[in-house]
C-alpha cells in the first residue's frame, strides 16, 4: 500500500512540476510541449494539434532527430 502510494505522490509531483494537464480524447492539442526527459533548457518546444477536422500530420525535415523527438512527444504526452 504505501508504494502504491508513494507512486501517486510522485506522479502528482511530476505533473505539478511540468504543469500537466489532462487529455481530451478525440483531440490533441500540444502548445510549446517539450520531451519530459530531455533537459528542459535545451529541449525544443513544439506545437501542433489534431482534431475533427484534421485527421493526420506530416512531420518532415532534415536528418537531425527533431522528428523522432516530436513522435515521441506526441506518443509521451498524448
């Protein structure tokens, strides 16, 4: 039971600390979200959103990670 608990508390913490918020299903909305384990300073913020109206993303660029890292984010925080 407490580590249950010390699981919860440290969740909360993680989510006050990043200021998470919850999702809403059917849509996703990222506004200067960041990889949560990169370090914050050097990370590179994105923004980008899914709806109703649109049903995919096309993520191109050069070969230097950033797409890997905006897929991962995507998967992470959705």
């Amino acid at each position: 039971m407490l580590a249950h608990l010390d699981g919860l508390f440290a969740r909360a913490e993680f989510a006050a600390a990043y200021r998470c918020v919850s999702p809403q299903l059917g849509v996703l909305a990222l506004r200067d979200a960041r990889h949560p384990l990169l370090e914050r300073e050097r990370a590179v913020p994105i923004t980008l959103s899914l709806g109703a109206d649109k049903r995919m993303t096309v993520i191109t660029g050069p070969n230097t990670g950033g797409k890997t890292v905006t897929l991962k984010t995507m998967g992470l925080l959705s």
